[in-house]
C-alpha cells in the first residue's frame, strides 16, 4: 500500500477516497419533508418518531441542522390503497349506577367478543431517512422502509417505520424494509 501511495504521489493523483461509514452517535438534527399524499400528516409526528429511534442508537438531538455534526433527513409519502376488513373493537365490563332515583345497587354490563368486522380504509405509508454529515450532499446512511396499515394511527405507524429503519443500524439496507 506504502508503493501505491508513493507511486500515486509521484505522478501527482490521489487514492481513490474510501466509502465513509456511518456514524455511531453523534450530535443530529431531524427534518421532515412530507411528499405526495402526507400533506395531511404533521411533520412533527415523524421527527419525534425518528428522533426516539436515534436516541435508542447513541444521537444527541439537537434543533436547528446549523449546530449539529449529522443531518437526519426524513421524506414521508401516503396513499390509500383500498379496504381491508377489521375486528370492530368491543367496549369492556363497565359498572352502571342502577335501581330507583335515590335507591341503592348497581348493574354490571359485559360485552361478550363478537365476529363482527367491518370495512376500514387502508393506507400505504412510505419514509425514506437519509443521514448525511453537516453541510454535505453525499449520504452515509440511507434507509426506506413502508407499510400499508388501516388509517388512523399516525404516530405509530411513524414509530414503527423509524424503529424498523434502525433497527440494524450501522448496517445499510439491501432494498426497502417492509413493516407489517
């Protein structure tokens, strides 16, 4: 290695530079940037969601990508993708102030499990996070992961997706990483 780098030093070229690795902690900023479909979805869910997940891996979250060695860059995307059928979610014992105006006794009330279901809206839901070095444009780390769950759990399908990115974190994912 000492002759190749003398040798390419001598006719005035430089080694080609080495992949740069991904950072195990640090000081990071998070961003998010919803795209087509999320206009409806608050930015903020997902930047809490990531900033958990980083935390769990050694991050220190700072605001503002001025003050902070690494840039977390979250871009979001959501489209409805058809209907699926639910279990409706039965209520559970509940005690009731029963008898006479005054009297004294109570009822109590059990909902026993039915098979009921019914049609619930599905959504596809797709995060891509990209760490990049402050002030830099070329990423060391880039994760995309999707589900498609039945809507009305924003936060946590954005906790999920975030968990599910760094999961293996230094290690970079093959290809987009599917959450049930």
């Amino acid at each position: 290695m000492a002759l190749r780098s003398a040798l390419f030093a001598l006719i005035g070229l430089s080694l080609p530079a080495a992949a740069a690795t991904p950072p195990n902690g640090g000081t990071v900023s998070v961003a998010a940037q919803p795209g087509e479909g999320a206009e409806a979805l608050p930015p903020q869910l997902f930047v809490d969601a990531a900033s958990q997940a980083l935390a769990g891996k050694d991050f220190t979250l700072l605001e503002g990508a001025d003050h902070a060695a690494y840039a977390v860059e979250l871009r979001y995307r959501q489209s409805e993708v058809g209907t699926g059928s639910g279990k409706t979610a039965s209520e559970g014992p509940k005690v009731i102030n029963g008898g006479l105006t005054g009297g004294v006794g109570s009822r109590l009330s059990i909902t026993m499990p039915s098979n009921k279901s019914q049609l619930v809206a599905l959504e596809r839901t797709e995060l891509d996070m990209i760490l990049r070095k402050r002030g830099e444009q070329e990423p060391l780390w880039r994760g995309t992961a999707v589900t498609v769950r039945p809507a009305g759990d924003p936060a946590g399908v954005a906790a999920a997706l975030s968990n599910a990115l760094l999961r293996a974190y230094p290690v970079q994912p093959e290809g987009p990483i599917g959450v049930p």
